[in-house]
C-alpha cells in the first residue's frame, strides 16, 4: 500500500474542526461588538455626562478619575440583578452599588444591561452636581 501524504481526516476530526471554527467565529463576533464608553471624573463633574448604548451588545465601561479628589462611582447598574457583570477591576464590585476611585485610578467594568435608563453620580458630599446617565435601548 503507497504511503499517503497527507492525513486521513475521519468524520468525527471534521465535526471538532468544524466545532472549533464556529467557536472561534463567534468569539471573534462577540469581541467585535463591545461597546467601549469611557468616562472621566472630574472636579467636579462627568465627561460625557451622557451615553447611548445598544442593549444586546456587551458594554467595556472604563471610569477614570482624573480629578484632584477622589469620588464615587454609583449606579443601579452595580445592583440590579438584571445586569449580567462579565468582568470588574477592582473585583468586589457587585453588590456594593458604590464604588471609590482615587485620583489617577480607573474603575473597569464589562457587563450586559437590558433596555433602560441607567443614571449614576458622585455620593461624595459637596458632589451634589456630579451626575449622568447611561441610554441603553
């Protein structure tokens, strides 16, 4: 019998390969489709104070303090059990519903939030005036 040249791919090979292609298809369509909002915090207010987002897409929100004094980053969004959290620095974030950000310090956040009007603001007293909202439609 002649020595093949190339491998014998059997039909269970072609099904994994295919399963990985598909896989990595849609990894690849899933990183594609992050929305990437950056806020800053400054003294004493937040730029952009508002940001429309699309509810079936997942969401890379980067909070920066690029203030003098440091804030707090505060939503229903942290809280409410609707909102899917994929990934957070500092990691503690869930449940808390109030998160402190040092001057210099960045606050990540990657979730999935439903269709609806999220504000969030500065709980700092004296911070009265620092608020926004995110348009999630």
């Amino acid at each position: 019998m002649p020595a093949y040249p190339y491998p014998i791919v059997t039909p269970a090979h072609r099904s994994v390969l295919l399963l990985l292609l598909w896989t990595v298809s849609l990894l690849d369509a899933c990183d594609s489709s992050v929305q990437d909002v950056r806020l800053a915090v400054q003294d004493f207010r937040f730029d952009p104070q508002e940001v429309r987002l699309h509810a079936a897409r997942p969401i890379r929100l980067v909070v920066v303090n690029e203030g003098r004094e440091p804030h707090e980053f505060t939503g229903p969004f942290l809280t409410d059990p609707r909102v899917r959290l994929l990934a957070a620095e500092p990691a503690d974030v869930r449940g808390q519903g109030t998160v402190k950000i040092a001057p210099g310090r960045p606050l990540r956040l990657t979730f999935l939030a439903p269709a609806g009007t999220y504000l969030f603001r500065c709980k700092i007293r004296g911070h009265a005036g620092m608020a926004g909202m995110m348009i999630v439609d």
